[in-house]
C-alpha cells in the first residue's frame, strides 16, 4: 500500500513538474504583422503592447513583420486584444502564438 | 507674383501625415493609429526674385494630426509667417514686410483601400478640407494697406480636396498626390485655382541590410511637383501678371528613428511657365521634424 501511494506522488509530482517546466518556458507570444515597414509605425504599435497588463518586454524584429512580445508567469494574452492594437494602427494582424524564448531574443539579451 | 500663392499652396499640402517615412512637400496615405496624435513641425524658407523684387517667405507651418481610427485621420495646420518683399519704384528701394500666423487649414483624410502584405502596403486615400481666414488680411505700413499676397492671410475660405496613394516596402517608397484648391474672393481679391501633381521616390540608403531589431533608416528622396494655377482676379478683372504653371524638383534626405523623423529638402525650379511677370521662385527649403 505505500508503495503505491508513494509511486502515485512521485507520478503526481513528475506530471506538475514537467507541466511547471512547460508553462514556465512559453512565456513568449510572437505577433505576426503585415504592411508595416518602417521603424516609426512599428514604435507606435509596440509601446501599445508594452502598456498591456503582464506584458514585461517587446521585441521588434521589422524585417520579418514580427512582434516578440515577453509576458510574466502565469499570464496569458488575449488574442483578440493584441489584434485590436494591430487593426486600429492600420496594418494587418496575421497571427499570434505562444513560444519559449527564441535563441534570436536570447542572444539579444546576453 | 504668383509665389505668395505656391507659398500658401505649399502650406495647404504640407500635413504629411502619416507616421511613417513620408514625402516631404506633401501627403501620405500611410495611417495615424486610431487615439493617436501625431505632429510635425516644419520650417519652409522660400526665396524668388528678379530684376525689380526680391521676396524672403519664410513659414513655421505645425501639423497635428489624429487618427479617428485605422481609416480616418483629421489634420489641422497652422503657419507662422514672415513674409519680406523689396521692390524697386522709380529707382527707390521700398521694403514691405508682414509676420504672424497665416490662415489655418482642417482637413480630413480617409483610406478607402489598403492592402497589407508581408513586407509592403498599398494604400489609395481621399483628402479634402478648408482653409479659413485665421490669418491678419489688414496689415499695414507706413505706404499704406499691404497687398494681398503679402498679408498673412488671405481673407477668403478656400477649399482643397484631392487623392493621395502610397506604395511602401521595406527598401522604398513611392507616393502621388492629386490636389485641387479652390479660392473664394476675399478684399476684391479671387485667387485662382490651383491643381497640383505631387510624386515622391524615398530609397532607403541605411542600413543597406537589415538585421534584427528596428534599426533606424536614412532615406534618400526625391520629389517631383507640378503646379498650374488660373489667373488671380482683382476686382473681378483677371490679373495678367499672375498663374502659370511651375515644375519643381526636390532632392532631400530623411532619417527615420522608432521616436522621430527628421528631413530636409531643397525644392528647386525645373521649369516656370508663368504668366506675364509673375515673380518665379528660386528655391524653396525645407527642414522639418516629426
């Protein structure tokens, strides 16, 4: 019987581990755009981002129409809003998904 | 002297709105981000002369602009000028001159078709507005009330309205610009109409290749403006020294930051086609910050 229960809590344990790793590690929301092309459209755009709750970096990466967008822990982004802030600056929102850190940001940051 | 006119023309068309790289004698159909304001200010020095008059036009024109939302962005502008003109009577040298602000313009601007694609957009957008007589069109010196083109304001409410298109990638750009501006009769004074054809070529010449991040861009541009204009009529007669058409060239740089944009252009006469003795511009320079 202890053996049992010891092998569900290391099962248990195991599970929420590996899930806290996941969760941990896309804390990253890459935003694509198109139509934007020069620096200044992008600032307009990215200081929106910045001000949304949780988001604690945003990274543009304007050749590739992209929005690298860090958020804190356990925050999730609205995609609806984050389209809203592309939509009402003018250009075209294509897609958001959730990454780990990127090795581009990562060397950014070193 | 048609100049005062092409100076206030100039003025009319100069709310370059948009936020990004944008011409600098005229308009974008780039887009102001819905809530946001935008603001520009510009230094426009203007210099014409011939044998008799010699004319300094100087203007501080600020531009603010806001975006209604993606589509629809509303513009006002306001000119300070400074206006110097020397003629010689008879042998006398005689200086006239006048200051303040000029007449205010309000327009709006709204894109009826864009199209966004990875690495370019593709905008059409109309444009029309009024200019108002916010502008001093009484001033006087010791000889007297100043003639019309040198006041400050022109007195009349004058409307423009027109089509701009803007075709941007990250490499370059290219903007046209079809104008129309109206006159009304104001001190016994009509303007004419005048139509103009504004294009725009901007080449990024830095960073020739882009990395990662938002690097700051230097454009090079060149513009080309075409500009006919009717006769004035004074007194419900025509004026035979006034209207023409001009062609202008204007080679310039922009440098583009994430925050501001800073450019300057020389405009330069290609061709002046004016009538009778209508005073033909030398140059007209621009420095400008947004």
């Amino acid at each position: 019987m202890k053996t049992t229960v010891l092998l569900i809590a290391v099962g248990i344990s195991t599970v929420l581990i590996y899930a806290a790793v996941a969760f941990a590690g896309e804390n990253h929301y890459r935003v694509d755009v198109e139509g934007m092309n020069c620096p200044f459209c992008a600032y307009g755009i990215e200081k929106k981002l910045e001000n949304l709750d949780g988001v604690e970096k945003v990274d543009v990466e304007l050749e590739a129409g992209q929005f690298w967008l860090e958020v804190d822990d356990g925050v999730t982004l609205s995609q609806e809003t984050v389209s809203d802030i592309i939509r009402n600056a003018g250009f075209t929102f294509k897609d958001m998904t959730q990454h780990e850190e990127p090795e581009s940001l990562r060397n950014n940051s070193e | 002297m048609s100049v005062y006119r092409h100076v206030i023309g100039l003025l009319l068309c100069l709310a370059a709105s948009g936020a990004s790289g944008a011409p600098i004698t005229f308009n974008t159909a780039l887009p102001v981000a819905r809530g946001e304001f935008i603001n520009r200010e510009l230094v426009v020095l203007t210099r014409a002369d011939d044998r008799q008059r010699d004319l300094n036009a100087n203007a501080l024109v600020s531009v603010l602009g806001y975006g209604a939302n993606a589509d629809l962005a509303f513009f006002g502008v306001l000119p300070y000028l400074d206006k110097e003109l020397k003629t010689t009577v008879r042998g006398v040298r005689l200086t006239r001159s006048s200051e303040g602000f000029g007449d205010a313009s309000l327009f709006a601007r709204y894109t009826f078709f864009k199209q966004n694609a990875p690495g370019h957009t593709f905008r059409i957008a109309a444009f029309g507005g009024v200019k108002a007589p916010t502008g001093d069109d009484d001033d006087r010196d010791a000889l007297g009330r100043l003639p019309v083109p040198l006041q400050s304001g022109s007195g009349s409410w004058d409307v423009f309205g027109g089509l701009v298109t803007t075709y941007q990638t990250l490499a370059y750009q290219v903007d046209a610009q079809l104008s129309y501006t109206a006159k009304s009769e104001a001190n016994n004074f009509e303007g004419g109409g005048e139509i103009r054809l504004d294009s725009s070529f901007q080449y990024r010449l830095s960073p020739r290749t882009l990395g990662r991040g938002t690097p700051d861009f230097l454009y090079a541009v060149l513009e080309a403006n075409i500009l006919h204009g009717s006769k004035n009529r004074v007194f419900g007669s025509r004026d035979q020294n006034s209207g023409g058409t001009s062609i202008f060239l204007s080679p310039g740089l922009q440098y583009v930051n994430k925050r501001f944009i800073v450019e300057s252009s020389m405009q330069l006469p290609v061709s002046q086609n004016l009538n009778g003795e209508a005073l033909k511009n030398d140059y007209v320079a621009r420095l400008g910050f947004r």
